[in-house]
C-alpha cells in the first residue's frame, strides 16, 4: 500500500510543485491513486513527455499500485483551466 503522504513527497522531491492533488481513488486501500500536477517543469513539454517523467520519477511506487492516473498542467494552463471550469 501507498500513503498518499508518500506520493506528495515522493513528487515534491522531483519537481518544482506550484499545486497537487493526489486523491486515492481506491476507496481507501492505496492501490489506485489519481494525481493532477501543476508546475513550471512540464514547460515546451509534450503530454506523453510530462507523463514520461512523472512515471520514471515515480516509478517505485507506481509499481505498488493497481492504477495510476495523472492529469499535468503548466501554471499558465491550470489558469486557463481554472476559468473554463470557474
């Protein structure tokens, strides 16, 4: 089982985090977890390539989960999502 506590830490270490989320979508057991990641590091990066690094980076504890899914924003693209959504 992975702690959610872990996660955040695990991604704080690797990444320069302007907002997370990390939900366990599993009803609790910690074997399927959801991540939404905001920050400056996925700039002039593909999707495919943001992910890339969120899976090599996370790549231990991935391996401990069922289900892993994540979303990855810019800070400039989180704002746009924002007012969609607002």
């Amino acid at each position: 089982m992975i702690s959610i506590q872990r996660l955040e830490k695990a991604i704080h270490s690797h990444f320069v985090v302007d907002h997370l989320e990390v939900k366990d979508i599993s009803s609790g057991c910690g074997e399927s977890y959801s991540v939404l990641l905001v920050s400056e590091d996925f700039e002039g990066k593909s999707t495919l390539q943001r992910h890339r690094l969120i899976n090599d980076a996370l790549k231990d504890e991935i391996a401990h989960m069922h289900a892993f899914s994540q979303k990855t924003y810019t800070p400039k693209q989180w704002e746009e999502q924002k007012k969609v959504a607002g």
